[in-house]
C-alpha cells in the first residue's frame, strides 16, 4: 500500500460551501451505500483494463472502494468521513482529502482514478489538473457524456429535472481535453443486471427505482425537491401499472446492456514527459 509517511504533502481538510454540500449528501446516503453499491465485475475489468500496467494508484472520490484492484497499491482519497467509515475491512488506507487538493507529491503514484465523481467537484479544472499532477502515467475517468442527455427514459420522460443540473455538472468530452490534453474515450455499456446501484444501473428494472432503499444509494435523487421526486415516482408506479411503460419501452427487456452515456475516459502521459520525471 501506498504509505502515509511518504505522501509528500500535508492534506488539508476539505473547505468551500459546495464541498461540504456534496460531503454533507454523502455522510447521509453513505450509510447503507455498501448494500447497494457493489463493484460490477464487468465495469471493474474495464476500468482495470484501462489502468495498464499501472502498479500504484490513487482513487480519488473513492466512496467505499468498488473498483480498487485488490492487487495494486492503493490510496483512497474520499472527503465524506460517513463514506470512509462505510470501506470494509482490508480495503485500501482512505484519507478524508478533496480532488482539488490531493495530499501527494508531484508524480507520486502510476495512476490517478476517478469513479463517476467528476460533477460533485467544487473546481473540476483545479481537480483534473490534480489527477495529471500525481500521475506519473495515466489518468483513468468513468464519467457520463452530457451528449447522451436524452437517451435515457428515467431523466427524460420522469426527472426531467435532473438533466439540468447533470448536464451543467458532467463535463463535455471536449472540456475535459481542454484540461488533460488528447484522451481516449470507450464506451462503458450498463449491462442489464449491473451490481452497481448507480443512477443507470436500473435502466431494464424499472420497478427497482420505486424502492427507497434503491434510491438512498444515488446521490441524484438526494438533490430532487420532495415535490418533485415524489411527482416522478407517482407517474413511473402508474405507468409500471398501467402497462404504459412497456408499451413504450418494454423492448428494453430484451437487452442485455446498454448505452447511457457512461464513458472510460484515458489520459496517457507521453513518454518523453514521463523519462523526464
């Protein structure tokens, strides 16, 4: 593991309205966050495919640790203590920290990671020019593509609402190479019985998202006014009822995955920038 003595910088507790907002929405839904919020094991191959040959990573916004590769030397960096209280036994040291300020030297690990965290950031430029800081060979993102905003029938035809917040929050492809450089992008496909209980995983079980324990494990239904949550499940439980939803959607129950959105975004530090570290 990745030792506290030779971090190289003093952590600094995290400050501003928003961090402590989002850290705030965090040490509330944290609490039975494990239970729904497991690792997939077809995203983890993924996301640790695109972490190479990395030995030591930094996970930054690491939650409770889904998608840390048990075999590499790892640093959780997670600014809600209700989160780190929430890792189980043997995972990774966590070290209560804010992406924009990450308590490493320059270069000290081979790979930063950062798991669907980008929008909670209070400065995402200060955060991602952080992740490029402490890498000495790559940057490895899961985020979502605002372009996709219409493509998935909870945010669209339910919780209009959210769109409007995630589609200011979630960076643009091209806004994240305006900070890291030339990135490779992939598609990260949701499959149809995804473990993880983020927002999309539930995109063939629509059922599952009329159930509150569902619901406490995703941060953006924590952010909806109660008004409006509670208007958006009334039309979705009427329309599972009804047999409106599958009139319009039931094909999706035939898929084995599919594409929300969710991208595995690559950053490569150049060689000759990396011989000369």
């Amino acid at each position: 593991m990745v030792g506290w003595a030779s971090l190289g910088r003093k952590p600094r507790r995290p400050r501003g309205r928003r961090t402590f907002r989002v850290t705030a929405v965090y040490d509330t839904i944290g609490r039975g966050y494990t239970g729904q919020r497991r690792a997939d094991p077809r995203l983890a191959a993924a996301i640790r495919a695109a972490l190479g040959n990395a030995r030591s990573v930094v996970n930054v916004g690491a939650g409770s640790g889904s998608y840390e590769p048990a075999e590499l030397a790892v640093l959780a960096i997670e600014p809600s203590g209700e989160m780190i209280r929430q890792r189980p036994a043997g995972a990774a040291p966590a070290v209560q920290a804010v992406a924009e300020r990450l308590p490493l030297a320059d270069g000290r690990v081979d790979a930063a990671l950062a798991v669907l965290t980008l929008h909670h950031w209070t400065d995402r430029a200060a955060g991602l020019a952080e992740l490029k800081r402490v890498a000495r060979r790559r940057v490895v993102i899961v985020t979502w593509d605002p372009a996709w905003k219409n493509d998935f029938w909870l945010t669209r035809d339910y919780f209009p609402g959210v769109l409007e917040h995630d589609v200011v929050n979630f960076p643009t492809l091209a806004q994240l190479e305006g900070v890291l450089g030339r990135v490779r992008v992939a598609p990260l496909p949701v499959p149809h019985d995804c473990a993880d209980g983020f927002l999309g995983a539930y995109w063939r079980r629509p059922d599952a998202y009329l159930d509150a324990g569902v619901r406490s494990a995703i941060s953006t239904f924590a952010r909806l006014e109660p008004g409006t949550l509670a208007a958006g499940l009334t039309r979705l439980a009427d329309d599972l009822a009804t047999g409106r939803w599958d009139a319009r959607l039931g094909h999706l129950r035939a898929q084995r995955d599919a594409d929300l959105g969710y991208r595995l975004v690559v950053w490569e530090r150049g060689p000759a920038r990396e011989a000369a570290r």
